[in-house]
C-alpha cells in the first residue's frame, strides 16, 4: 500500500510521461508509440551530453529528428575495453550496490529531460562485457542495487530496466525485487550475445517485452535471418519485441562483421522487422574505437557525422513514410 501511494504522490510531481505495453505493442500515456532507438550507453558518463539541460535538449531533438525516441543506456560504463568515456568509476555502483550519487543524479537529470521530450530511457543495470572483465557485483549487492534503483526512479515513468547486456545471471530474482518495489515498472533482459534469443522459462514468463541481439553477420543475411527471428519470438511469447542491436557495422574486434556492410543491410533489416511488428533499437560503432574517423570527438551517437548510419538514421526519420502501420 506505501508503495503505490508513495509511487502516485511521486509520479504526481513529474511529468505523466509512462510507458506500457499492451499486448506486442508499446503505448506512453496509453497512445501507441513507435520505439524506436539508438544505442548510447555512455550517456550517462558523457561530458559534453550532460553539460546542460539545454544540451540535452538540444541533442534530443536533433535525435528525434531523424526517427529516434528511445536511447538504451548502460548503467555499467566501466569495462576495460577503450570505449569512449569509460573509466573504473562509469559505474552506478559501488561494490557492496550501494549507488553512486552524482551518476544517479545524473541518470535522474536526463530522465526529466527526456520525459519533456518525450524520449524513453532504457536502462541496461548490468554487463557481461563488465563482468567478463572479472568487474561483478555478487548476488546480495546485486539485489541492493536492483532494490535501490527501483526505489530511486519511482517517479520516472519513461524508463524501462533491461537487467544484463547479452547476459543472464540471477536474472529472475532481480526482476522479481524490482517488481516488488514497482508493479508496473517494465523489465526486460538481454539474455546472450548475437543469436541468442530465450533464456529460461522463469525468466521469459516475467519479462515484459523482449530485447534479443538477433543473429548478426557471421550466421548469414541478418536482414533475413533476423526477419524469422522476430516472427517466432512475437508468435511464442506475444510481447513485443525489440531487436535490441540489429547486424553490425564497424570494427570486427567486439562483435562486429568480418567483411565490408552498407547502409541498406540496416535498413532492409529494419523494415522488414517493423513488417513483422517488432521494434528496433540501431546499434553503430560510435563508441568503441575513440580517436578512429568512426567515433565523433564528442562521443555522442551524432546521426549527420557519419554517412554510412546518416542513411540509416535518414530511413529512420521516414518511418511514418514505410511503415505508417508502425506501430
């Protein structure tokens, strides 16, 4: 009963912004809402980003311009791997879960900003690129930090939790917690690297929606390999479903393709999961190799710095032109 009464006097403070689902479909404040975004994990940790609200303001727009109003952010910026902005404090935790105050403050500044642009957050809480790294919380702080976030954010009703990147450990009690704290707050995982698209049926059973890393270069045509991914996963589970970081471009070193892409593998790949009823997030090499003619100086995602996703952000802004049934 405190929860909700505290969770209604809260949100009362903010904006109304909230986002749901209804059946494969996503809504915010109960109207459909074509989800559609761009990975910025470092958002949180990126100086130039945060300087200002108006800052904010200014790239969300530019954002929404060219189709985007969804920006997936980690929680965990601190794996050793070189990514632009990363460092062992980009981290909302301390060991023992506790939270780190100025990036929480952080996390909740962009949170209003985004809710007045009408912008979801998708925040990922955990990494396996972290944990790989030997950088893991245990399973009691873990739970602190879960219970703690979803204490914290009550009254940001744009935000959505995905509890690993392309991981899946101690998944269901950590949704179960959060759910305790917040019944309506939706959660979501993904649960392994490129292909993998279930976990167990504990954790399928409690996710809102879905946020697969659909097969990517290496299994063959993404852009027809992801098409039957998504079919399935709508018609097994009817959540709606996202694919969470359509086939790479970029640097084969983390994932990515072996050979040269282009700009209309994405975009075929988006279109054909928007005709199947699924939903995208586009994911880039915007981050991983700072001082590379593939990362922009400010380290953020810029849709016009780069040619090749200029065209793919382009198609993006034209959703209502080839996809006006989405969503």
């Amino acid at each position: 009963m405190k929860t909700w009464l505290g969770l209604l006097l809260a949100t009362a403070t903010l904006s109304a912004q909230e986002i749901t689902v209804s059946r494969t479909r996503f809504l915010l404040d109960g109207k459909p809402f074509p989800f559609t975004g761009v990975s910025f994990f470092n958002a949180i940790y990126n100086r130039p980003f945060n300087e200002s609200d108006a800052a904010r303001r200014e790239w969300l727009r530019k954002f929404a311009r060219y189709g985007i109003n969804v920006l997936r952010v980690w929680a965990q910026w601190d794996n050793p791997r070189g990514f632009v902005d990363s460092c062992p404090t980009c981290t909302l935790y301390h060991p023992d879960g506790s939270l780190r105050q100025e990036h929480l403050a952080t996390l909740k500044s962009l949170l209003r900003t985004a809710a007045a642009e009408s912008f979801v957050i998708e925040l990922t809480l955990f990494s396996q690129e972290s944990w790989r790294a030997g950088i893991r919380l245990q399973e009691a702080p873990m739970e602190k930090a879960a219970e703690q976030l979803a204490r914290e954010l009550l009254p940001y009703r744009n935000l959505t939790f995905q509890i690993w990147n392309e991981f899946s450990h101690h998944t269901v009690p950590l949704i179960k917690i959060i759910k305790g704290i917040d019944p309506r707050r939706l959660v979501t995982n993904s649960p392994g690297g490129a292909g993998v698209l279930t976990a167990s049926p504990d954790e399928m059973a409690l996710l809102d929606y879905l946020t697969p890393h659909t097969s990517r270069q290496r299994a063959g045509r993404p852009w027809e390999i992801a098409l039957a991914e998504i079919r399935y996963l709508l018609a097994r589970y009817r959540k709606p479903v996202v694919d969470d970081e359509p086939a790479r471009t970029g640097t084969p070193q983390f994932g990515g393709p072996p050979e040269p892409t282009f700009p209309e593998d994405h975009i075929l790949q988006i279109y054909r999961v928007w005709q199947e009823g699924g939903y995208v997030i586009y994911h880039h090499d915007m981050f991983q190799v700072p001082g590379s003619g593939a990362v922009p100086p400010s380290g953020i995602p810029d849709p016009e710095f780069s040619a090749y996703h200029r065209r793919v952000f382009e198609f993006l802004s034209r959703r209502d032109r080839y996809a006006p049934w989405q969503p």
